[in-house]
C-alpha cells in the first residue's frame, strides 16, 4: 500500500472501524434478511450485474459494490449520506443511527481495497522475479556442497562425514526438484522427455540416497528387478520414485520393509513399490492435489499428484492397491524401450 | 535384396560401427561449455580428457557456426546478450539453427515461466547444475554417444542439405550404408557431389569426416 497506516481508511478493517472513528457495521436486521428474504437475494444478485456504485436495497438501506479479488462484494446495511431520500430510508434511519455514515466514509473503505489489491498484485510481482531467482542462487550452493563432497569422496571414500553431507545435499536436490515442480507444472511439462534412463540404475541411487532416512525409522529397502529402460526426462522422472519411497519411508510403519521391485512385460516397464503403513489412504483420491491422509505427519499433499502428472507426461499410468493388513502398493506403468541384456539383481 | 542380406540382414546405418569406446569419445568429442560462472564440471570434464570451450558470454558465434562441435552445454542465464532478450534461449535457437548435428544440453536448475520453457523444448536434455559431477559426467557422454552415432550425423546430414524427399533419403542412407561398409568416404563423397549436387562445403565435410570414423 502507498499510503503510510496513518492515511489509512479504516484503523480495524475486520470491524470496518473507520480512521475518523466512525464505524460501517452490517445491522442484525440485515444479517437475517439477507438469507430468509428473496428481495434481499435479487437485490444482491442484481448488483453483480450493475457497475460499482452506490445503491438502495428493498428495505431502505445503501448498498455499495465493488469489485475485490475478482469478486463483487457489497456494504451494506447502512444509511449513507447524501441520501436516497425515500421514506423507507428515512425511517431506517431513525431506527439504526448507529448505521448513518458519509458516503464518502465508505468509498475510503473500497478505496483501501483497491489499495490492498495493488499492493497484493504487486507483492506477487515481484516475488515471481525474486523468489526464483533466490531458489536458483540455493541450488547452486547446494550444488557446491554435493559436487565438493563427492570430490573429496574419490579421495577419501571412507569419510564417513562427507558421505552424510553428499546424501544431504541428494537429498535437498530431491526436495528442490519438487518444490520447483509444484510450482510450475507447465514449466515440468515443457521438459525434453527424450533421454534413457534405466529404471534399475535410477531406483538404486534413489534407494542409495534414502537409505539414511529409512535407517532412521529402522526400516529396511530391499529393491530388485531388471534393467528395464525407459524414454524419458531425467530431470522429472527421478522425483516419480523419490516420492514414492519418501513416501513410503515417511508414512510407513517402523522396523518394517519397503519392498521396490521393477518388472517389464508387454512393452511396459512396471515399478511397484509396497510398504505398511498404519495409515488409511483412499486409492482413488490420494493422487489429487492436497489430499492428505496423515494429517499429524508434516507433508503438503502435492507428492503423489506430482508423481501422478509426472508419470502422464511419460504416457505412462499410476495407481495405488490397498490390503487390509495396511500393505500399500503404488504401482507405476510406463512405456518401455528395452530391457538391458544383462539381466541384473540389486543387492 | 542380396543372398547376403537375406542371410544375415540387411546392413543399416546402425550396424555400421555401434557405440563409440571411451577413448574414441574423449579423442573425437568436441564439447562448448556456455556459462558465465565456471562451474566445477568444466574442470572435470578436462580431468576426464574431454577437449571443452568455456565460452563465457555466447557472443562470438564463430565457432557455432563453423559448427565444431558434437555438444553444446548452454546455461539460461546471463549468456547470449548480444543475440537477443532470451538470454540462453537465444543461443539454443542459433545454434539449432546453423549447426543441427550439435547435440544441446540446457544446463540450469532455475525454473523457468512458460514463456521461457522454449530453452527446455528446444534442447536435446537437461543437466541440472545441482546434479553430481560422476552422473554429470555420465550424461554429457551419454549426449557425446548420440552426438556421434551414424543414424544421428546422417539426421543432420538430411537436415543441412534440406532433403525432404524420403525417397533421395532412402537412397542416400543405402549409398553412405555401402560406403561406411567399405570404409570409403570419398565413395559416397562422389555420391554426395553426383546424385545431390553437393559441392565442398566446410558444414557436410565436418558431418563426414565424424561419420567415417572408426569407433574403436
């Protein structure tokens, strides 16, 4: 907002207390009209269709709309001065002095949303510019410290400190990648989806990286399969499995096993990724965007419905089978480009 | 169709050499690096043997389009001011432009708007520039693989001399087949000059020298 707090219209806005003092509050007999009487709904309905103004409702009252967020709203409620000057208004404003008011007071009010929304359009503005930018400048420290930590590694490779601070940074790419995806689905949807990537290779780094996280929770990751070979992007593809074991570690059950294990049969590569979980999940739901099932467990709901858009991008499907022993099994079907001929187990 | 080819297949561009080795790689593989920062790849990629250009601006074209190289490595962000507001993007698009054999990398890990995505759509992969360097390294020869295998160079063969026929395309593909067969470049350079009208040019005689040679 342009104006300092001083200049301001209102000094409570939730109240619509004005800055002069003076106050614009909704009368009781309003607040039951407006939902028990028709005449009340079309002239509400009417106004939406009418320009922003200054108008008189059924009962006597001044009604200003205007527009707010791409919305109309209304004030009302109120006698506003200069006057309609009809008799139902005057005998309002016997009854209600509480509701006279200038209306000059209450274009202050809409003006000070029209404030609010420039200043919210701007603030947006500029955050588009800024806020990537300083998400590009924490990726390239990220990457320092990952790249640095794997240099030294050549070097040393029983450090274990270094080896912590590599999958720390791993797995600060991960949760970047997502959050960047999240924020921009066109922008993940744009991506080359031209590159081979061997689904056994990437499911051993992505269990390599969790390990740590799993060990936490005293789980153990027991992944196998063949070297299945997909077409597709390597920037958005490897979050598909990052969720889906993040996930499986997060909302699993301790001392118990995720089991990963990749397939290939009629041209489709098949990942299958089973864990217990003591958690309800609603297959048909859980890939929407916000859905949450364990609400005491911290998480957004945007992982499984951007595993969900990702593995679309790849023409491929993702479903989730549920027992009721609480065994969940997120199962990931894309098309395949070949099978590697030597067939491979992971450890 | 040949006894031979009957029996064992009909020769293609794929059966004509395979994978290049490591070595070949490193020896044939020609890579530019467009960054203003100097990531730590660079050395690595140097350490690794691999013969790297860092270009820090993206402002001296001339070696894009002498098109030298085989992968073009190219950051979004402050490079190729001189060519346009697109900054990165200006650079993909030009070298797409004169020099279709190189394979483009769009190295950055910054998210981009829908109006900028063209870097990603117009780009061959994507290098994160958070990615480790052993995978960075991986995928950039991964890149060099394609760059230099024979289907990919007859591709940018096709598209630098504007062939849109698929019959004239047929017909050359079998006639570099036979020659890549016989290791004879200058067969199917007489080729090239007799059936095409293709005459010495610096773009077609880069492209050749890659197709002819030797993958071990």
């Amino acid at each position: 907002v342009h104006v300092p707090p001083s200049q301001w219209p209102l000094f409570d806005p939730a109240t619509l207390i004005l800055h002069d003092g003076s106050t614009v509050p909704a009368c009781s007999f309003c607040k039951k009209a407006i939902t028990s009487k028709p005449e009340c709904k079309s002239h509400y309905e009417s106004l939406t269709r009418r320009p922003d103004g200054f108008y008189q409702c059924p009962f006597g009252f001044t009604s200003r709309s205007f527009r707010f967020l791409g919305k109309i709203w209304v004030i009302t409620g109120v006698v506003a001065h200069p006057r309609f000057d009809t008799e139902d208004e005057r005998r309002l404003a016997k009854s209600f002095p509480d509701t006279r008011v200038a209306r000059a007071a209450i274009d202050a009010v809409v003006r000070f949303f029209e404030q609010l929304e420039r200043a919210q359009a701007d603030s947006l503005e500029q955050s588009a510019k800024v806020l990537p930018q300083a998400f590009h400048e924490l990726r390239k420290l990220n990457a320092a410290v990952l790249q640095y930590a794997e240099k030294e590694l050549r070097t040393n490779p029983n450090a274990p400190n270094l080896m912590t601070i590599e999958s720390a940074a791993e797995l600060m790419r991960n949760s970047f990648d997502i959050l960047e995806a999240v924020s921009n689905i066109e922008g993940m949807r744009a991506l080359p989806r031209n590159s081979t990537i061997s689904l056994y290779d990437l499911l051993y780094k992505v269990k390599k990286v969790y390990e740590v996280r799993a060990n936490e929770r005293h789980m153990r990751i027991d992944a196998n399969g063949c070297r299945a070979i997909i077409r597709g992007s390597t920037k958005a593809f490897p979050m598909v499995l990052t969720i889906l074991l993040e996930n499986a570690i997060k909302y699993g059950k301790p001392n118990s096993t995720i089991t990963a294990n990749i397939t290939a049969s009629d041209r489709k590569a098949i990942v299958k990724i089973n864990n217990l979980s003591d958690y309800y999940i609603d297959p048909t739901k859980c890939f929407e965007r916000g859905v949450r099932f364990a609400p005491s467990t911290e998480g957004g709901g945007f992982g499984l419905f951007l595993a969900r858009e990702v593995v679309d991008c790849h023409n491929g499907t993702i479903r989730c089978e549920i027992e009721p022993d609480g065994s969940i099994t997120m199962v990931v079907t894309v098309p395949l480009e070949k099978v590697a001929a030597d067939r491979q187990y992971l450890a | 169709m040949s006894i031979w080819d009957r029996l064992f297949g009909k020769p293609t561009l794929a059966s004509q050499g395979g994978d290049l080795s490591r070595d070949r790689l490193v020896q044939s593989g020609r890579i530019a690096f467009i960054d203003d920062e100097k990531p730590l790849l660079i050395e690595e990629l140097k350490q690794s043997g691999f013969s790297v250009d860092h270009d820090t601006t993206g402002d001296n074209l001339q070696n894009y389009d002498n098109q030298i190289y085989d992968v073009a490595i190219v950051d979004y962000a402050g490079v190729g001011r001189r060519l346009g507001s697109g900054q990165g993007l200006e650079i993909v698009k030009h070298i797409r432009r004169v020099s279709p054999r190189t394979r483009i990398i769009a190295y950055t890990s910054r998210s981009l708007t829908s109006s900028e995505s063209d870097f990603f759509r117009l780009s061959h992969t994507v290098l994160q520039k958070d990615l480790g360097l052993g995978d960075s390294l991986a995928l950039i020869e991964g890149e060099l693989q394609k760059a230099l295998s024979k289907e990919y160079l007859f591709d940018a063969l096709i598209t630098k001399l504007k062939i849109t026929s698929g019959e004239e395309r047929q017909r050359m593909q079998e006639a570099l087949v036979k020659a890549l067969a016989k290791r004879d470049e200058s067969q199917f350079r007489r080729y090239l000059k007799e059936a095409a009208g293709v005459a010495a040019e610096k773009g077609v005689d880069i492209l050749l020298s890659k197709l002819f040679v030797s993958t071990k």
